[in-house]
C-alpha cells in the first residue's frame, strides 16, 4: 500500500487571519483618531478577512461619516511600487459611470498604458465588455444583472496579461470592436500631453497644472511646471485636482512651497494626533523653493473624486488668498484627515490607519462634508469629456477662466452664503455643467492606484 502524501505545511502562524486581525485590532485601538468610538466588546470570530474585521471596527466612525473606509489593509510592496514610481497594472484610463443611463466612459487616459495605445482616449464610451467578441454584454446588460459592482468584475483583475474585448465609441472614428491586454506601466502624475501648460485668456497667461495624485514621481514634474510658469511671470492659476484623491502629504507640502513664495514661514499646515499621541503633532510652515511662485489668484478644479491631500491644498490657500481663490466645478469629498502606515512585513501587510485631522492656519478641519462651504468663491461647473483637459472649451476650465477673469458664475450647490465668484447677472454659458452626471467607477476594494487616483483600470 502506498504511503499518504504529506500534509501541506501549515500557513504562518503570525500571518494567519487570525493573528493579522489581532495585530490590526492592536495597530487600531494605539493610534486611531477617534478611539471612543471603536466597540468596547469586540472580537474577530465572524469576520472571514481583516479588511472585513477592519471595517467592523471603524463602524461607528464610518456611520458618523468621519472614517468612511479612510483606515484599510493593503499591500506594503503594491503601495510602495505605487507611491515611488507610480506602478500600476490595467488598462491604463479612468472611467466615469453614468449611473442613471448606465452608460460607461473614459475620462482620461494615460501615456505609456495600453488603452491610449489602442486609440482610447478621454471622451470615448465604452458600450461592452467580454472576452471574447463572443460573449460581449452591454453595459446595461451587465448592470442589470449584476449591479454596477458587475462593471469592475466584467473589466477583469488589476493583472498584467488580462485581455478584455471592448465594444466602444467616439466622436473621430465611431463604433468598432477592439481586444485590449491589460499591461505593467507607471502613471506620469502630470500629463506629458497637457499636465502643464499656459492658456491665454484676453491678453493674460493662465498657468494651468493638471495633476493626478501626489506621488514621489509628482515632484520633479511640479518643480518644473513651476519654474516656467515663474520665468513667465504668471500669477494667476488654475489647478486641476478634479480627479486626484490624495497621496503623500510630503509632496502636498512642496506644492504649498512651490505656490508659497510671498508666504514664507506662514503655517501652510498642522497635523493634529489624538491627545495620547500630541507628541506627534506637527506644524508646516512653507519654505521657499527657487521655483516658487507668488499667486494673486488661484482657481482650483474639484469634483467628489477630489480628495485627501488634493483638499489639504486648497485648504491651506484659503486663508492666504479668501475670495481670490475660487472652487470650481463640484463639492470636494471631504477628508479632513490622514493615515499613517504600520506594516507587518512577513505578511506584506500595510495597515492605513486614519491618525491625525489635517488643519489650515485657521484651523480648518472641519469639512467632512467637502470644502465648498469653506471658500469664499466658487463656480459650477461639469466635467466636459467632449475636449481634452486643458482646454479652454472644456466646462470646468472655462469656468475657471471665467472666476480669474472677474466674469460672473454660478455658484456651487450648497457652498457658503455670496460664494459665488462676483454678483451680478450670471453669464449665459456660466450654468451649462455637464448634462451627464458621472462618479468615478471603484471596485469594493480598491488598489493603491485607485485609491489615490479614482477611476483607473
């Protein structure tokens, strides 16, 4: 008789669920902002996962819209690969769904990324998915039966090598059938096709940046962008964050920098921890760079994608510049907080864990509820997929140009009261937003590029 294979070797103690949900658990109850609301009796039987013990535990906070899946597990060497060069896996685009029409479509697309390569590009509707061009299901199909969480399932894993056949359309070449394979590739975070650029706009140049997420690879590309923008003498700008859900605060603060020079030494931010941990509590005053240009008016693109260290931005600047910086577009998302990272390396586990409320000179930390009740100015303004970002025609940039132009706008819904960007009769085109009122596509549990960047695949 032959002998019985051996058994399998038993996983890791340390990184079996259960040991990772006691660390996590630990990780929590040291540093979260709000430990009075984490449950006096808790345990993880029950909970099959860490992120679904994680989730039981911020509960509360969650509900109370204070930490609405801010505190997460991740991956150590995916966030690092992300933050220190921008890797990702996909398709390389950000979609946008239309949830009424269950309609999908690009908002952006990313050089060096196989979709750009393939001819998809911002404005192009994507009409099916499959595997194959026989088994292509519209998006409608796909809604109705498995709910819009069916999109992200049917688009395939964040997997070099996945292929995926597109029934699409655009306005240049109509509607065809192409087959893409999703591939490796490192997201520039400002665009070499438009990130940086200056607009004319009735005699004046208008410094326009564009920028995806605050990542380490943003800072030479920031520097730069600036450096022209001072040997031109500009100071007027439009910065574009209508997409960027956050990153690394360090680049935010160079960004303060960089927008900072007649506002050196002034508090740019302060980091407040939970009173056990004040020793931690840290107050950035901005520094100047050689780049560094003075701004006498500012108007930022936001939209719900905007996020995170994209607000902590516009925050700082309202005290410097009240009704001369302008939200533009839609209310912010409203994430007056950040995460610090604890890791448990032996199991690649990075846990994010919301740990300090982010504040302005002022002390601003109070716009969980987006930041268009805290600007003085603000226009409304759609996000227009029919131009390339950066162009003056598109909705949300001419809006813009209108706020540093003194021309009237209408205001955002709900921002603070004579927020709009000058009294008067609102322009005839001021209330066009666009019709198509899209949200950024995120699967349940997103990737370290979709968190800091939404909508990419």
């Amino acid at each position: 008789m032959a002998n019985a294979p051996p058994p399998p070797p038993p996983a890791s103690s340390a990184c079996s669920v259960s040991a990772r949900q006691q660390w996590a658990e630990a990780q929590i109850d040291e540093w979260y902002l709000f430990p009075e609301t984490l449950p006096a009796n808790r345990s993880p039987t029950g909970f099959a996962t860490v992120s679904a013990y994680i989730d039981n535990l911020t509960a509360t906070a969650r509900a109370q819209g204070r930490d609405r899946f801010f505190t997460y597990l991740t991956s150590i060497a995916a966030e690092n690969a992300f933050f220190q060069q921008g890797a990702n896996a996909g398709f390389g685009i950000r979609l946008a769904v239309d949830s009424a029409n269950q309609r999908l479509f690009v908002s952006e697309a990313f050089e060096g990324a196989p979709a750009l390569a393939a001819g998809i590009d911002r404005g192009t509707e994507i009409l099916a998915i499959g595997t194959s061009s026989a088994d292509l299901r519209t998006i409608s199909q796909i809604v109705a039966e498995d709910g819009q969480a069916g999109l992200t399932v049917a688009l395939g894993p964040s997997s070099a090598g996945v292929r995926r056949t597109l029934r699409i359309t655009d306005a240049t070449n109509g509607t065809r059938t192409i087959s893409v394979t999703k591939a490796d590739y490192d997201l520039e975070p400002v665009s070499s096709r438009y990130g940086a650029q200056v607009i004319a706009d009735g005699g004046r140049e208008i410094g326009y940046l564009n920028l995806r997420t605050f990542i380490s690879t943003a800072d030479p590309a920031l520097t730069a962008a600036f450096n022209d923008f001072k040997s031109r003498g500009i100071t007027e700008f439009i910065i574009d964050f209508r997409y960027n859900g956050g990153g690394l605060v360090s680049t935010a603060e160079l960004m303060g920098d960089l927008l900072g020079r007649n506002r050196v030494n002034s508090v740019f931010s302060r980091l407040s921890f939970r009173a056990s941990k004040a020793q931690f509590n840290e107050v950035k005053r901005i520094s100047a760079k050689s780049q560094s240009v003075a701004p006498m008016r500012i108007a930022f693109i936001g939209t719900g994608a905007t996020a995170s260290a994209s607000e902590l931005v516009i925050n700082a600047f309202i005290p410097f510049l009240g009704p001369d910086l302008a939200l533009i577009g839609s209310n912010t998302f409203g994430k007056p907080v950040g995460q610090i990272a604890e890791d448990r390396e032996q199991c690649d586990d990075r846990l994010r864990i919301v740990a300090f409320a982010t504040q302005n000179s002022q002390s601003n930390a109070d716009y969980f509820g987006g930041l268009s009740a805290s600007v003085e100015a603000s226009c409304a303004a759609g996000d227009d997929i029919a131009f390339p970002l950066g162009d003056p025609r598109e909705n949300s940039v001419a809006r813009a140009l209108d706020f540093l132009a003194g021309r009237s706008c209408q205001p955002i819904a709900g921002a603070s009261a004579g927020s709009s960007a000058q009294t008067g009769a609102v322009a005839p085109h001021a209330a066009s937003p666009d019709p198509l009122r899209r949200s950024m596509l995120m699967p349940a549990r997103p990737n370290p590029a979709q968190i800091n960047s939404p909508g990419i695949f």
